[in-house]
C-alpha cells in the first residue's frame, strides 16, 4: 500500500498462451521492463535484380516519386521485440508466500521455458488424456510450440513466437532454487489478419490520428519562422 487513496494503479504486462492447454502458460511480469527495443526492417529493390547500383539507376531514371514508388520492390519485414524479464522473490519471502520458500522463482523460469516446447511434449497433458477429458478434446496440444500473446497495457495485445529466451540466474536458496534472474526474451509479432494483431494494428492507427493535433506545427516544420 502506498498510503495514498488516490495512487494510480499500475498495468502489468504479461505473457499469455493462446488457447487452453495443460500446464496453462500465463506469466505475468513482477516488474515491468524498463525499456523495450522494437524493430523492423523493410529491403528495397529492382524487380529481377535488387543490388543497390540497379536502386540507384532507377532512381536516376524517374523525377517523380510516385512512379519510383511503384517500380521498386519492397520485402516488408516482420516486427520483433526484445527486452529483460526481471525476477525477484525477495518482496514475496518477507511476506512468507509459501511457494516462493519453498522453489523461489523456479514456477515463472518454468513457465517461460515451456513456452517454447511443444505442447505434444507436455507430461501434465499426456496424463490428463488417459484420465479422459470432455468431447475428446486433447490436452497435448500440436507438436510446435504454442502462439504466445504478448499484452502490454490496454493497445498492445500482440500475437507472437519466442525467438529466443536467455536466464541469467543470479541468487540461489539454500536448496538451490534461484531466487533472482534477468530474462531476456527475442519475440516475432505474428502478424495478419489474426484478432488480437487487427486489434492491436486498429490500436495504432487510432494514435496516429490523434497525432494530428499536432498539424499546426507543420508550418513551422517545413517553413521555419
């Protein structure tokens, strides 16, 4: 508790599996990433050529942008994202959780990893489909690992492959469970015309138009006072 009544409630993001599965994937983030690096990259080219003398003899071949719009090729690349997962049990053992005693951070480092497993490989779901589940739905999954829903507050809820994840484990238990760990994580957006990426895509456009508030600074911009 803060103390203050008035204190704005902070959004964690997260990571969440998309569709039902055992174990169920869910990590929400203890604290928040203190930067985010996205990146995408597009190649220009000539159709049939596409080496950067060809680019620059179109270029020289046009006076009018929209024509060389339209006679070069772009690859448009897929967006990733990177960032440091930070993991933490301290605030949770002076609270006495009876978890985090017993395996510190050991359940999230756990669900993180699964994350890029297939679900097929997942022992929880084998057994669960002995014991017999509803209309003969199957609990292990595909054999590729699972769709990853990247949710960072209320405009971002961002379809995604894990690329990469590095764990840095740093303090450990006396039993040897880590009890604080820097993750870094490498993520692909899955983009098309899945929901939550038209979602998060119709997000982004919404914010582009409330950018104009600021056209009355173009004037300015293109012809300084």
């Amino acid at each position: 508790m803060s103390g203050f009544s008035n204190a704005p409630k902070i959004l964690k993001g997260a990571f969440v599996e998309y569709g039902i599965s055992i174990p169920p994937l869910f990590v929400p983030f203890q604290f928040n990433p203190d930067s985010i690096s996205r990146n995408r990259s597009n190649t220009f080219s000539v159709p049939g050529e596409g080496t950067e003398k060809s680019l620059r003899k179109l270029y020289k071949k046009y006076s009018d942008l929209e024509d060389i719009q339209e006679a070069q090729d772009v690859k448009i690349g897929l967006e990733t994202i990177s960032f440091d997962i930070r993991l933490d049990a301290t605030d949770k053992l002076d609270e006495g959780d009876s978890i985090t005693e017993q395996f510190g951070i050991a359940p999230q480092l756990s669900t993180l990893e699964l994350m890029m497993y297939p679900k097929s490989e997942s022992l929880l779901g084998a057994v669960a489909d002995l014991l017999g589940s509803s209309e003969g739905y199957s609990f292990t999954g595909s054999e590729k690992p699972p769709i990853i829903l990247f949710i960072w507050g209320r405009k971002k809820v961002l379809p995604v492959n894990i690329d990469s994840i590095k764990i840095n484990e740093m303090e450990f238990s006396t039993d040897l469970n880590p009890i604080r760990a820097i993750v870094t994580v490498g993520l692909t957006v899955i983009e098309g015309e899945n929901a939550p990426h038209l979602y998060s895509k119709a997000m982004k456009e919404a914010m582009s138009v409330l950018n104009l508030a600021n056209i009355a600074d173009l004037a300015s911009t293109v012809i300084p006072l």
